[in-house]
C-alpha cells in the first residue's frame, strides 16, 4: 500500500492553485459569437455604484413583480449574445430560470471600466436595443454620471445625462444655479420612484 508523503510547502501551493477557493473566478461573455473574459474583481467604485444601484431597485420592488439583479448573474439575450449587465431589471419572469435570464430585461445598466466601455458603449448597446431594452444607463464612475437612453423605434435615444456637480464648480456657483442643479431622476419605469445620485455615488472617490 502506498502511503502519502507530508505536506511541503512546494505540494501545499501547488494545491492552493488547484484549489477553486485560491482562485479568483474568471466570467466570459459570448459578445457577437465570440468569448471574452471579463475582469475577475471590478474596481471598488465600480462595485459600490452597481450594489447601489441595485439596492435601490430591491427596496421599491421588494413587494412588486418586477425583479432586479445585480452583478454576476448571466444574460442569455441571443444565442450569440450571453452578457453579465451590472444591474438589471426584470418584470416578465417566465424570462427567469435556474442558470440565468432567458430574454431581453427590462432595462439594463452597464458600469464603465477601461475595458469594457467600448462595448457597452457600442455593440452592446445596439444588442440591447434590438432585444428591446426599454431603458439603458450607461454610469461614469470617473464623472459620476449617469446616461439614461430610452428605446425608441428600435434604438436607444439619449434622454438626458445626469451628473454630480464637483465641489470646485458648485463654489463658482450662484445660490439660484445650485438650486436649479438636477440630483434625482426617474427610471422609465416608475413614475414613483426617485433615484437621487447622492445615494448611487456615495463613498465613490
């Protein structure tokens, strides 16, 4: 019978890269029939924007049908389009199933990074508007903004930017344009629900 040798320290690492909980998970997106790995650990703004935004929708739809996800669960939008959004929202949930969400959401929201923003800003974005998206944000965690394109005959229309103003600008600012400055904003969505940027940029630096 053969009987194991003790651990070294060489054998103890080489089982710590063969180990899923020494590995950081690695996410693929089929974008246009083709498979591109996404960042494992997205920076930590981006994930303070998207885990806002989705707790955002969790608490307004916590009794309604409508069902919001946050990063990490998979979109099969076509069968050459398997996407991660940051966030999004879905109301039809016949489009739910155990692996994923089988269908065009409701809306979408994409959190820019170095190498992702050409996509989200480009194909991703037209896939998005020809599965019928109703509503797409596209969120600039270096401005904190926050672009909010509804879907019209088949497209995404830019509907309105909406940003936090920095500090060196409100102090140039008159009493009257700080007031007139926009800080909530609607979702077509939901007519009662405000979104304010204070709470979707907090603690971002």
């Amino acid at each position: 019978m053969l009987v194991s040798k003790l651990d070294t320290s060489e054998e103890r690492t080489d089982s710590m890269n063969t180990n899923l909980a020494y590995q950081e998970e690695i996410w693929e997106e089929l974008i246009d029939g083709k498979i591109v790995a996404m960042s494992p650990r997205p920076a930590i703004n981006h994930n303070r924007i998207s885990f806002r935004i989705a707790h955002i929708f969790e608490n307004y739809l916590a009794k309604k049908p409508c069902e919001p996800f946050d990063d990490g669960v998979d979109l099969f939008l076509t069968e050459k389009d398997h996407f991660i959004p940051d966030v999004m929202i879905v109301c039809d949930p016949d489009k739910i199933k155990s692996d994923g969400v089988h269908g065009a959401p409701d809306l979408v929201v994409e959190v820019l990074s170095p190498s992702t923003e050409k996509n989200d800003r480009g194909y991703k974005k037209e896939a998005y508007a020809a599965a019928g998206v109703k509503e797409y944000w596209i969120v600039d965690p270096t401005n904190k903004s926050i672009e909010q394109y509804f879907l019209e005959n088949g497209q995404f229309a830019l509907h309105e930017i909406y940003m936090v103003c920095p500090d060196y600008e409100l102090i140039k600012m008159t009493e009257e344009d700080r007031t007139a400055l926009v800080t909530e904003f609607k979702c077509s969505l939901y007519d009662d629900l405000l979104i304010s940027l204070e709470d979707v940029f907090r603690r971002v630096k």
